[in-house]
C-alpha cells in the first residue's frame, strides 16, 4: 500500500485542484470590491445558471474565454450598474474535480466540490458494470466516496421475493406493469434477478455501499436519504437508469424532465443534456447529470489504477513484490483472492480492462466501450 501515493489512499484529503484561467479580473482591489459569491449551480457550454447565498438563482455569463466552470464550482460574480447580466469573473479553488477522458481523449471536467458519487444501475436499460466499475474507479482517482445504487427494483419484484421491492405507493397503484412500460422486451426473468442479487453482493463484498430501490416508486428510499445527508452527490450512470427520477423523488421541487413513457424503449436517448444542482430539503446537495454510452476516468498511472478497486488495493499489501500489478506475478495476492472466489472474477477482469485502456494496448473496440 505504501507504494500508493498519499493523495490516493481511502480516507485521506483529495487534492485541491488549481484553478488556472480566469483569477486575473479579480486580481486588483476594485473589481474584488465589486464582486460577491456564487454557486454554479448548472451549466451547460457557455450558460450558467448560478445561485447566491440567499437562494436566487440567475443566469450568468463567464468573463473572457479562457474561463470555463462546472456545476458545483464557487465563484466570484460581478454585477456592473445597468448590465442585466452578471459576469463569473473568478473561480474559487475547488477542493475536488471529477472528469471524465471523452472520445478524443481529452479531459473534460463533470463537477467540481463533490464528495460522493453514486453510480445507478437497473435492469432496464441492460446494464454494463465495467461502466460501472469505471465511474467508481474514477471516484477514487479523484479522491471521493461512492456508492452503488440498484435502481427499478420493482422490475424484478417477484411473488416469491418481495423483499426486493415493497408494494407501490397507492397514488402510483396505477402505474403500468414493466411488460407495458417497455413493450420492446419483456421484462427480466428471475434468472437476471439472481444475477443481480449475486452482482449486489460483489459491489457489498468489495467494500462499497449499495442501496435497491425503486426512485419511481419511493421505495427503499429512507437508508439512501440518510446517507445523502452530508453529501455533495452527483448521480452518474447509464441513459436511462432513472437519475432525474431519483432526484424528483429526493427533492420534489426539483420537477425535472424525465424520459417519458413513450421514449423509455429507445436506450440512447439522453433525457438530460445539463447537469444541475438541488439542495436536498434536510441537508446536503445532488448533482443530476446528462446520462452516458461510456464513461472512462481521466488517466492515472497503471500504478494507481488498483486504487479504483478497493478489494485488489486491500489485497494488495500481501503481494510478494511491492510492484506486483497483479497479472501474472509470482507471489500475487490478489491472484489467489481472485482464484479461491474471494474476489469477483467479472470485478478482476475490470481492473485488467482499465489497465489495458490506460495503457493504450487495448483494440479499438475496448477503447470505444
Ligand atoms: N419501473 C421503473 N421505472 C423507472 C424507475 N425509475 C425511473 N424509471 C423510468 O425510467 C425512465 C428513465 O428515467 P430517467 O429518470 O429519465 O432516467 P435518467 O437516468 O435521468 O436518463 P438520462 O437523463 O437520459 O440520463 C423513465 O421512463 C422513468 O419513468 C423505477 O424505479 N422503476
Ligand atoms: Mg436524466
Ligand atoms: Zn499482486
């Protein structure tokens, strides 16, 4: 473990990121004078929608180009005598940025100050858990908690296994049954159930919080409440798996648009296209984010990648060479965690798999998942 450096280790302080561009036009006395503070509390290319610490929200444009400000960012506003338009002159240094590396692979960040990310996934759309593992991966890069949270469980709600998912809320009792909601495909048998009980019980394994439930529903809603409370939250994942549904429910004023009925068979749709921030009513703030095709963590050193894996990091210690990266290593502690079962074969082979992107070794295909 010590090989890992302290930036990245569980439980220590992520890095404060340097903000470069844009700190100058506050730089001398007046314009400071001028200024006051601000969340962005969503953007989308050049327009931001800013909050001020009574609670306003307005629109506000960023001063010169090289300014560029993501959802969650503080900034400094400045608002001149007979402009409409207040001006983000200066961001405040965040004290954590997650991103992504995009298709080009150039690094784009997706919000700044968070400290959880809750990845969703559900039965429907059919869910890739090496997007999954990545988004946690890219978590831990970054130096924040996640979360794994299984949503549309009532989609597998069973007579024989009702703990899944409780009875609906009355005023929904006259939602429609998942074969009509998605008249593409039936809805999962109870093999895939298993399936997802057996994946549940990996991401619980390997160390991270999981919650089931259903965001359409309002069921299974209290435990993840609760752990949201102190949290500044983006919920990333798939197109589809019910982020803004999550959201509505956890902040009802939020009333965002989510994928309509009609929509909910065409999986590439993205309802989405901002992320924007809510104040959960008793604490804490959620980010909802435009959903994904592929989500891949900016680059880490191979090294480092086992961070994003908690249950290889863990392992790790024993391993006869303090280099090991875990592939064919004599000595391997991990190796014999992954053979004995103790760590989830499918888990493993997406450590390799990140690896093998990170390395630039991987066939066009892999880089393009
Ligand atoms: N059965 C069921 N359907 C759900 C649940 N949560 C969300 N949905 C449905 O799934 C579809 C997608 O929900 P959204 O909340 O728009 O998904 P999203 O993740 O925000 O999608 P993007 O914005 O495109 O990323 C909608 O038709 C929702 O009604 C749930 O718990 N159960
Ligand atoms: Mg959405
Ligand atoms: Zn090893």
């Amino acid at each position: 473990m010590s090989r890992v450096p302290k930036s990245f280790a569980a439980g220590t302080e992520s890095p404060r990121h340097a903000v470069q561009a844009g700190s100058a036009a506050a730089d001398d006395a007046e314009s400071a004078a001028s200024t006051f503070a601000a969340r962005v509390v969503e953007s989308f290319g050049r327009r931001t929608i800013v909050e001020t610490p009574d609670g306003r929200r307005q629109a506000a444009i960023l001063f010169g180009k090289k300014l560029a400000v993501v959802c969650g960012d503080r900034v400094l506003l400045r608002q001149d005598p007979g402009s409409d338009a207040a001006q983000i002159v200066q961001i405040e240094p965040r004290a954590t940025l997650f991103s992504r590396t995009d298709s080009r692979g150039r690094i784009e960040p997706l919000a700044a100050n968070l400290t959880l990310v809750a990845v969703l996934a559900a039965p429907l759309p059919a869910p890739d858990f090496y997007i999954l593992d990545r988004y946690l991966a890219g978590a831990a890069f970054a130096g924040l908690r996640s979360a794994v949270i299984f949503n549309k469980s009532d989609l597998l709600a069973d007579a024989n296994e009702t703990a899944m998912s409780g009875a609906p809320r009355e005023e929904q009792a006259s939602t429609p049954k998942a074969s009509d909601r998605y008249p593409g495909g039936p809805p999962p048998e109870k093999a895939a159930y298993k399936d997802l009980r057996t994946i549940v019980e990996q991401y619980r394994q390997a160390g991270y919080p999981v919650f089931m439930l259903s965001a359409q529903h309002g069921t299974g809603m209290e435990e993840l409440h609760e752990f949201l409370l102190p949290q500044v939250t983006l919920l990333a994942g798939q197109s589809g798996v019910g982020k803004t549904t999550l959201l509505n429910c956890l902040v009802p004023e939020a009333a965002r648009k989510t994928r309509s009925l009609s929509d909910s068979t065409e999986e590439g749709r993205h309802t989405t296209v901002a992320a924007a921030l809510f104040h959960l009513p008793s604490g804490g703030e959620l980010i909802d984010s435009p959903g994904v095709r592929d989500y891949a963590p900016a680059p880490v050193e191979d090294a480092n990648i086992q961070v994003g894996w908690p249950e290889i990091l863990q392992r790790a210690a024993a391993c006869r060479f303090n280099n090991c990266m875990h592939l064919r290593e004599p000595g391997c502690a991990v190796l014999a965690a992954v053979n004995s079962g103790d760590i989830a074969a499918r888990r493993y082979e997406s450590y390799k798999r990140l690896l093998n992107v990170m390395r630039g070794l991987a066939p066009d295909y892999e880089r393009r998942r």
